[in-house]
C-alpha cells in the first residue's frame, strides 16, 4: 500500500431513513360495504450500520464518499399488511476505528471486534394504522400517525492501527529500514527526517510459519504530546501496540536521554502507554567495532537496569533473529 493510500482520519455525514406512514384504509367489498378500518403501520426507515471489517486496513474507500443516506420506510397498505422496511446501509471500516461526534468531539464507539456492528443513526420508526385507533366508541378512525425523521449526524472516524509491534524512535533513527529488511512492506526510505508521514504495517515472518504484524510509526519530536511536528496524528497509533520497540541509534549522543525524551511524551499523551511491554534496540550498530560496542554495553548495563535492551543492524543483516526472538517471547508471554 502507497502512502498516499494510507487514510487514517475522515469525516463524513449519515442520514437515516424516515419511517413510513401508516394507513387510514376503510375495508370495502362488495357484500361488507362498512367493514371498519383495516390500515396497516408504516414500515422503519433504514438504519445506517458501521460493521468492523478485518480485511480492511485503512480508510481509503470512504475519501471519496462522505455522504450517506438510508432508505425510507414504506407506507402501510389495506388488510393491516405493514409497509417495508427502508434499506439499511452498512459502512465498513478496519479494526481499530474510533468513532466521534464531529461536533462534541466525545467517542461514540470503537470497534476492534472482525464483524462488530453498531447503529450509528436510527432509522425513524412507522406510523401507526387506523385500525390500532379503532375501539367501541370510534369504529371508524379515519386517521393515522405519519412516520417519524430519521437521524443526521456528522461522524469523525480515526483509526488507530492494530499491531503486536511498535516502533518508536525519532526521526531518521531506522524504523522504515528495519521495516522493509524484516517484513516485505516497502515503506520511503531516505536520509532526512520525517521521510515517513503515514503509518506503514509490516508482517513480520518467524519460526515455523508464525507471524506477528509491525508497525512503523512516523518519528516522535520534543513536545509531540502538546501537538507539535505531527503531534497527535501519529500518537494515537501507538496506543493499540501490545509491544512498544523503542528505536535509538548507535551514533545518538546520549542513549539514555533519548529514550527517556521519547517515554516522557508517551507518558504525557497517555500515562497507560507505560503499561505496555518495552524493548530498546540499539540501531546501526554496525558502526560499533566490538571494543566501542563492550565499552557502550557496560554503560548500558547500568542505565538500563530492569528495562531489556539489544543491538542490531539492518543494513549489515546483524542481531535481526535475536530481535525477532526476544518480540516473539515478550508477545507470547502476554498471550500467557
């Protein structure tokens, strides 16, 4: 998938259909010239249905369409037979939507179930027939109720991509590469910062045909959780991986202090993300002769108490089983 194919954000207008109007019908044969009232109800206008779709992975297919409307319901008949039911319109969306009042902003719902459905607009309900008003004193009502408006609602879909794996970094710190050398995404890879805007997702192959899927997320700046550079535009992704891959390169100045700038503003955009299992990878360390590198383990050893960290190089084809070993084991041992 192109990067200009990756739609995370839309917003789009719905509209249910109205219920139809009940009958006011009088029964009239040939030998039963009074027979009473005999009108059926008004059939319920359509509803409008989001439907979780596991085989979808953006919100591409709703860029072009931002309106949609229901049918309506159908008006009731003699014999008390009920109208028809207007048709229902079902929009699918991929796992990890969030659904918001364009208006409130308040979260309506978020569907992570394949299959999971919500009504997000009632469609209006029928109006009754004269024959439920008929009684022992009005034998012959002449009248009915009419079918009741359907729901508008302007909705915000955002998605928030659903991945075992992570990566957080900075900019130009490696993630799109080490993307492309373990999964066959084909992400933009260039030697600037911010080459990446969109998410990229990447199936990532182990032992024995087993998979787990990853994620690229696009690099995190100093004040990233008030908004800043892509600010909340990328965050949120974040907060659906099980596993956060934190990405720091080899020629940083200052290792630790990297890391700790890049938990600081998960922690402000959303203190649960610390929940989340973390693994550090060192990147690019294949420009670590092995002195340099037993020199840097031995200070990491005593800033990384506690946290589990690894090199590797994706360039160099170095320490990428071992990375894939140790994801394998922290994403099994959560399923424990």
């Amino acid at each position: 998938m192109t990067e200009g194919n990756f739609v995370d954000y839309v917003k789009i207008h719905v509209s249910s259909g109205k219920g139809g109007k009940g009958s006011a019908h009088l029964r009239r044969e040939k030998y039963i010239p009074k027979g009473g009232p005999d009108g059926g109800d008004g059939g319920r206008g359509g509803h409008i249905i989001l439907k979780a779709n596991s085989n979808l992975w953006t919100l591409y297919h709703l860029k072009f369409k931002r309106h949609f409307k229901a049918g309506h319901g159908g008006a009731g008949g003699k014999q008390t037979s009920t109208g028809a039911d207007g048709e229902d319109v079902y929009i699918e969306v991929p796992l990890g939507t969030v659904i918001r009042d364009s208006k409130t902003k308040n979260i309506i719902v978020e569907l992570t179930e394949d299959g999971e459905e919500h009504i997000i607009a009632k469609g209006g309900k029928g109006g009754l027939g004269n024959d439920h008003f008929k009684s022992a004193t009005r034998q012959t009502p002449r009248y009915a109720q009419p079918g009741l408006d359907g729901e508008e609602v302007d909705i915000t879909l955002e998605l928030k991509i659903l991945a075992d794996v992570g990566l957080v970094g900075f900019p130009n710190a490696g993630k799109s590469t080490l993307l492309s050398v373990i999964t066959a995404a084909k992400p933009k890879i260039a030697d600037y910062e911010f080459t990446t805007l969109k998410p990229n997702l990447g199936i990532v192959k182990y032992r024995d045909y087993q998979t787990f899927v990853m994620a690229d997320i696009p690099g995190i700046i100093e004040g990233a959780a008030e908004g800043k550079g892509l600010g909340h535009y990328f965050l949120r992704h974040i907060e659906r991986n099980s596993t956060l891959l934190f990405l720091i390169p080899a020629d940083a100045p200052d290792i630790r202090k990297q890391y700790d700038i890049l938990l600081d503003e998960l922690r402000r955009y959303n203190p649960e993300m610390l929940d989340k299992d973390r693994l550090v990878a060192i990147s690019k360390s294949d420009m670590l002769d092995a002195e340099l590198k037993a020199e840097m383990k031995a200070q990491l050893d005593k800033e990384f108490k506690g946290i589990p960290y690894l090199f590797f190089s994706s360039v160099a084809q170095q320490g990428l089983m071992e990375l894939k070993d140790t994801l394998w084991a922290m994403l099994n041992d959560q399923k424990e």
